[in-house]
C-alpha cells in the first residue's frame, strides 16, 4: 500500500516536472519558432519568377501590345486604298403631283411603249411610272495613278506598326530594369536587416558582459554606456531596413500586379561575377541591338514618306468608275419590266493653288532632315549612356573586391580587439568601435554587391540586349 502511494506521487511529480519544463521551452524557444513559422509563410520569390509575373500582367506592356494591333489594322486600312471600292444605293421617288388628267393624255401616244394595265380600280396606260420610281444603283471606282500618294500612305502606315513594335519592346526591356532594380533592391534591404539582427545579437551578448562585469567591480560605467549607445544606433539602423522592405515590396508589387500587402521574400544568391564586356566591343553591340537607334531611323523613314505624301498633292490623280443602275416603277427593281442603264467614266483631277502646297511639301522636307539631325543626337546619346553604364560596372567591381578585403581586415580586427579586451589589454570603447566598424564594411559589402548586379543589368539595358 505504501509502494503504490510512492509509485503515484513519483509519477505526479515527473509529469508536473515535465510539464513545467514544456512551458520554459515554450517562453525561452515561442519567439524563434514563431518567426521560424512566419518566415517559412513568406512567399519565395526569384529574379526569373518577378519578370515572369511582371510580363504576364503589367498594364504598360499591355497598353503597348494594343498599340500595335491599332497601328496593324491602320495598315490593313491603307493597303485596302489599292483596290476598287463599291457603293449600292437603293433611290425610292414618289410624285406628290400625280393627276389622272395626265395619265388619260398620254394614252396611246407612244404605241412601242405604253400599254394597258389590267385588274386594278382604273386602268391606264403604262411602261415606267413617271411619277413613282424605284432605282438601285451600283459605283465601282478604281485609281489608276495618284501621284505615288497611296504607295507613300501604306508605306507611313507600315513604318507606324514597325514603330509600334518596337516601341513595345522598348517597354517591355524598361519593364525588365525596373523588377530587376526593384528585386535587388528588395534583397539589400533584406540583407541590411540580416547584417542589423546579427549586429544586435553581438551587442545583446556585450551588453549582458559588460553589466556582469560592472557589477563585479571591474569595469567603467562608460563600457557599459557605450555598448547601449551602440545597441540603440543599431535598432535605428534595423528600423530603417524594415521600413526599406516593406517600401521596395510595395513597388515590386506593383510591377509584379501583386495585391498590396502579400508577403514575399527574394531566392536570389548574391554571387560576385565580373562582366565579360569590354570597349570597344561593346558599341558594335550597341548598333546592333539598341532600340532607340532603331526607332530614330523609322522616324526618319516617316518623315520621308511624308514629304511623297505632300509632293503627290502637286501631280494630277485619275481613277476610273463604273456605274449601273436598274429603274422600276415597283419596289422591286429585278422585275423583267424594269430598265438598265450603265456608264463607264474616267476623271482626271489636278489641283492648283497658290503656295500652300509647296510650302507644305518644303515644310514636310524640313521635318525630314531635323528627324536626321535628330537620329545623330541619339545616336551619340546612347553611345555616351553605354560609356558611362560601362564605367559604372567597373567601378562597382573595385567596389566588391575592396569592400570584401574590407570586411575580411574589420572582422579579423574584432577578434583581435576582443582577445586583447579578455586579456585586460584593451577597453570596451574599443571593442565597441570594431564592432561598428565590422558591421558597417559588412553593409557596405553588400551595397557593392547589389550595386554590381543592378549596374551590370543597366548596362545591358543600354546595349539593348537585356532580356
């Protein structure tokens, strides 16, 4: 009886035990796990998944794919100017003057065409009604020679959906610098925070030393103040890297046409890679591949078509036109009673004036050579933007090789001040100052690794070979 009692209490006491511990685990462990659990519902996100997702629904891209259509079908629209156009015209007239008195005096004057019409209220002679008549008629018109106008007409609406396109991929590449900014920029964010978290569990722990040691007589009260000074910087520091996360998600979202507020992290590594382009290579790429180049000759190319557009105002234009018709005096005009006429006419036009016209092909001659003009500009423009996107990725590689040495010398120089500081050879202020220093080369590690990366997608957005 004794045993069993012993038995029950002992077990009483290992399951409060038990539990007792599972609430400590819970206290010491609920917030890692807790953000363990909310960093495993974030959304993963890559680089390739972003532009797919921004391709498929931004609105720009959109707008620009209608664009073309629109300028297609005013292509279609100007290449039908080639071929005849038909009207139909149906004509019903009807004689508010119609008299009997007029019916009985024709009657039988003319034996080959009247006659008599039989099995209504009053007979009367009759071939066509003079006062009721019902006509269709058809007009088939044809150009024969407009000066060259309608060739320069399809040739203007051709180059516009060539314009159109191009212009569509030069939206789509701008869309592609853009999520490749906003991603990049996104996972600095997400790396200053990491560099921030980390730098605050060092001083959480220098922090807890520093007060043990103070407590023990063997440090300064300034040790103690500089590490909290210290620690309260870095929590500004991690402020501003959440407030920058949640900025470049919204503006990712946006391109991305996510709802505002889907929580999502970046995959992508940050993995050093120097750019194989070099000069003068690069400008013989740039010729080949920049759009604005291409969009500046097309502009060049419609202002051409323009002027023929105007000189062919100064020539003469012909066409041809065929017309039918078929009259009755019933509402159906394939009746056997009905009569036919055709015509077949040719028109020559030629319009004079005074100086309008000219001047309007001179003006049209001008806005051709300012479009050349135009096209150097660019042409120079962009070989400059590549220059400096080329000087840019360059700087940026120095950046990254130095920035690392950087944070190789800061980190071993932390260590060194910490084993001296454990020696009694060296102050907190100075344990404080390498921390500082290892953090801030850290961050700017990962600046010159975002910058590279971004530098380097800039730079094939300026040779047009960004996809």
């Amino acid at each position: 009886m004794v045993e069993s009692k012993l038995s029950v209490r002992h077990f009483f006491r290992i399951t409060l035990g038990l539990a007792l511990l599972g609430v400590v685990l819970l206290c010491v462990s609920g917030p890692d796990a807790q953000g363990k659990e909310r960093k495993q519902s974030l959304r993963k996100l890559s680089l390739h998944q972003a532009i797919s997702n921004a391709l498929k629904r931004n609105l720009s891209l959109a707008d620009a794919k209608l664009q073309v259509q629109k300028k297609e079908h005013a292509r279609r629209a100007a290449y039908s100017d080639f071929f005849p156009t038909i009207e139909l015209e149906y004509e019903a007239v009807a004689d508010r003057y119609r008299q009997i008195g007029n019916i009985e005096e024709f009657y039988l004057q003319h034996d080959a065409r009247w006659q008599f019409r039989g099995g209504t209220f009053l007979d009367y002679p009759y071939r066509i009604d003079p006062y009721r008549t019902f006509a269709l008629s058809a007009t088939l018109t044809q150009p024969v020679y407009s000066g060259g106008k309608l060739t320069a007409q399809y040739e203007l609406a051709r180059l516009g959906v060539d314009l159109a396109k191009i212009k569509q991929e030069i939206a789509r590449q701008d869309l592609l610098i853009n999520v490749t900014q906003a991603y990049f920029q996104l996972l600095l964010a997400e790396k200053l925070l990491y560099v921030s978290d980390e730098s605050i569990r060092a001083l959480k722990g220098l922090r807890r030393q520093s007060e043990a040691m103070f407590d023990a007589h063997l440090v300064l009260r300034v040790d103690v103040l500089a590490i909290n000074t210290r620690l309260a910087q870095e929590e500004l520091q991690r402020s501003q890297a959440l407030q920058d996360i949640e900025n470049k998600r919204a503006l990712l979202s946006y391109l991305m046409r996510y709802p505002q507020g889907i929580p999502f992290e970046t995959t992508e590594r940050l993995a050093f890679e120097p750019t194989g382009y070099e000069i003068p290579g690069i400008y013989s790429i740039v010729a080949r591949n920049r759009l604005e180049i291409g969009a500046a000759d097309i502009s060049v190319r419609e202002a051409l078509a323009t002027v023929k557009v105007d000189q062919a105002s100064l020539l003469p234009e012909m066409y041809v036109e065929v017309s039918g018709s078929r009259t009755n005096d019933d509402w159906n005009p394939f009746d056997p009673e009905a009569n036919n006429d055709w015509s077949m006419t040719g028109v020559l036009t030629w319009t004079f004036d005074m100086f309008r016209t000219r001047e309007t092909v001179k003006e049209a001659r001008v806005s051709h050579r300012r479009e050349m003009v135009l096209k150097r500009q660019v042409v120079e423009l962009v070989m400059r933007e590549v220059k400096q996107a080329y000087a840019t990725v360059k700087r940026y590689e120095r950046d990254v090789l130095h920035s690392r040495r950087a944070a190789a010398f800061s980190r071993e120089n932390f260590r060194a001040n910490k084993e001296l500081y454990n020696g009694q050879m060296a102050t907190y202020l100075e344990i404080v100052t390498a921390q500082a220093q290892m953090t801030e080369t850290l961050r700017e590690y990962y600046r010159s690794l975002v910058a590279h990366r971004m530098s380097k997608a800039v730079l094939e957005r300026k040779m047009g070979i960004l996809r």
